[in-house]
C-alpha cells in the first residue's frame, strides 16, 4: 500500500497551518500501521519556511537521526512529484502549503488524498475561508475542516462552530484550543506532545491524528 497525502491548506495568513502541520506529523509517528510506528515524512512548499526552521531547531534538540520524522522541500509543481515520490517509503506524508497562493497551493491540493483546512472561530477567518474551499472544491479533493485556537467556553466559538458545519464541508469532531504550549514547543523544534506529553493540548492532537487515520483507512 502506497502512502496517503495529508495537504494542510489556508489561504489566510495566520491561521496555524505550519503548527498543525507539525504537531500532526509528531502525533501520526504514534499510530500503528502493519503493526509497526507510521512512517511520517513533511514537506513543505511554504517560501518563508518556517517549517523548515522548525525541522533544524528539532535535529538540534534531537539528533538528526532522533526527529521520527523525513523533511523535504518543494514548490509550484514540484510539490506533487516530491510528495508522491515520499509515499513510496513512507505511510504519510504531510504537506504544508503557502497562504495567499493559489498556484503554489494548487498541486499540493491535487495530490492530496485529505485536506485539512484549520479555521479560527471568527466570522472574519470564516469569510476567508471561503477562497481555498472554493479551490478544493474544484480539484474534487477530500477536505476536513478543523477549528484552531478555539474557545472553548465562549459562545462566539459555539456559533462558528455552527456557521463551519453550514459551509458544506466535514468538520473535525476534534478541536485544538489556543494554547500557549503549542507555540512555546515550537520554537525548540518540538511539540506539546513533546514537552507536555499529559496536556489537553496533546490530547487534542491525538485525537485529531486517530481521527485523520481512520479518514484515511489507516
């Protein structure tokens, strides 16, 4: 079985994309295929390349040979070929794209097997949505939405919530909340399941990767 392509897409700036992209490939690393730890590979087609600093900063922390995980680089129509050459040797391969990009973004989207689209609970991140759903729409891909840095007691996220399920597409049963430590374990190339294994925000990242396992049939 070939690998599956997980694409995480946002036009909007500052939606979380390369942290969740991040956390995602950590917290796949746990899962089981064939009995054995998923083979996690990341890709990244962003220009300013954070992720890619993300990726030094954990070798730094970790060994080159202690990541858990394959990092590549690509874009435009590369990210395609790159992302189904990784499949070959890996179970997924996680791709994390550019905002404001649609020719950047659009093969990404195409290869993909699922797209994961994180969108905060505002009305104005809702709106800006709209533009990379329209995009998938078009190249017929799979999508899932995600609800990032949510609230969970406010009752704006419980409306968004709402407004998110009436656009069309599915929606995670899994929320991630606005949690500093996502974004304090990123600056040392690591993850919350990382540097506060036992935290809901680790919880909710594992959640979230069993949840796009068994959309894949993983």
């Amino acid at each position: 079985m070939s690998g599956r392509i997980i694409t995480i897409a946002q036009q909007k700036g500052g939606s979380g994309k390369t942290t969740l992209a991040a956390h995602l490939a950590v917290a796949l690393t746990r899962h089981m295929v064939l009995g054995l730890p998923a083979r996690i590979a990341l890709l990244d087609c962003d220009p300013q390349g954070s992720l890619g600093e993300w990726f030094e900063a954990r070798e730094a922390s970790l060994g080159e040979r202690g990541t858990g995980l394959s990092f590549r680089t690509a874009s435009g129509w590369g990210a395609r070929r790159e992302a189904r050459s990784l499949t070959r040797d890996h179970d997924i391969v996680v791709i994390d794209t550019p905002p404001k990009s649609d020719v950047e973004s659009r093969p990404a989207i195409e290869v993909a097997d699922l797209v994961v689209v994180p969108v905060q609970p505002t009305p104005v991140d809702l709106w800006a949505t709209r533009p990379t759903l329209e995009m998938i729409g078009k190249e017929g891909t799979a999508c899932l939405l995600v609800i990032n840095r949510a609230q969970p007691r406010a009752a704006l996220t419980q409306e968004m919530a709402a407004a998110i399920e009436a656009l069309g597409h599915p929606a995670a049963q899994t929320r991630l909340g606005n949690r500093v430590g996502f974004a304090a374990s990123m600056g040392r190339g690591l993850t919350a399941l990382e540097t506060e294994p036992g935290s809901k925000g680790a919880a909710e990242f594992g959640a979230l990767a069993a949840e796009l396992a068994a959309r894949l049939d993983l």
